[in-house]
C-alpha cells in the first residue's frame, strides 16, 4: 500500500472519530452553553468534515490498491455515513 493511500485512510478514520464524537463533545459543554449558536456551529462543522470526507473517498477509490483495502472491504464508507446521519 503506497504512503498516500495509508495518510488518506488515517485521515478517514480521524474525520470518523471526529464525527462520532461531536455529540458527546457539545453536550461537555454543560446545559447552559448548549445553545442555538452551538448547535449552528456543531452541525457547520459536522458537514464539513462529511464534505471532506467524501472529497478523501473519491481519491482513495482512485487508487489501484483500493480493492484490496480493508477500507473497502469492512463497509468503512457506510459506517461514516450511518454517524453523520445519526449525529
């Protein structure tokens, strides 16, 4: 696997962590600071990363290595996708 294909699936699975944690992360902010500004803010964030995201998926299945990956033989793609709509 070439160094830019491993640097692309390290950034996906930290756009993912990332992603999974924004809920958990606004509600560290204690019920007081949790307002519609957060929340604004949070969501604006939260589709940035997904845009990023997809951005880094369009490279990655672009490499000749992709189908061999574990990235895209585990469903990765899917499980990112299903945290973005949940959260």
């Amino acid at each position: 696997m070439s160094e830019d294909l491993q640097t692309l699936l390290m950034a996906q699975s930290d756009i993912h962590g990332r992603m999974t944690r924004s809920v958990s992360n606004l509600k560290k902010l204690g019920a007081a600071s949790i307002t519609l500004h957060a929340v604004e803010t949070r969501i604006v964030l939260l589709d940035r990363l997904w845009a990023k995201f997809e951005a880094q998926h369009e490279l990655i299945r672009a490499q000749e290595a992709f189908d061999k990956s574990e990235y895209s033989s585990t469903g990765f793609t899917d499980s990112a996708e299903m945290t973005y709509v949940e959260q």
